[in-house]
C-alpha cells in the first residue's frame, strides 16, 4: 500500500514538474538540465516504484569466522 502511495505522489510532482516547464519555460539551458535531473529520478520512482535493494541479502550471518587463519608469508 505504502509503496502505491509513493508512486503516486512521484507521479503527481514529476506531472506538476513538467507542467510548470510548459507554462514557464526555464531562462536558460542550465536552469531546464538543473529540473532534468529531479524530473528523471521522481519518473523513475512513479515507473518502478521504490526498490530497497536489487542484490538479494545473504541468508548466513555477516560475522567473519574465526576458524580461517589468515594467509603467511
């Protein structure tokens, strides 16, 4: 539900985004790349909706045992 949610309110702001570009118009080329790069990212998240991570997490323990001697030399 949560992410719904969140996808949705992406949505709404990355349509508010591009309907203020069309009704004001950035002064310059810097200021329209400066509203690509919040536009890109809040689509992203009304597209995909929020990953966590894409790696899957390891079931064992993240301790590092200690039964492993290091290596000599």
């Amino acid at each position: 539900m949560t992410s719904l949610v969140i996808r949705l309110v992406c949505g709404l702001l990355f349509a508010a985004l591009v309907l203020g570009m069309v009704a004001r118009p950035p002064d310059n080329l810097s200021q329209g790349l400066g509203m690509l790069l919040p536009g890109a990212l809040l689509l992203g998240v009304a597209l995909r909706g929020p990953r966590r991570s894409i790696l899957p997490r390891k079931k064992g323990s993240a301790a590092v045992s200690k039964t492993t001697e290091p290596p000599q030399r």
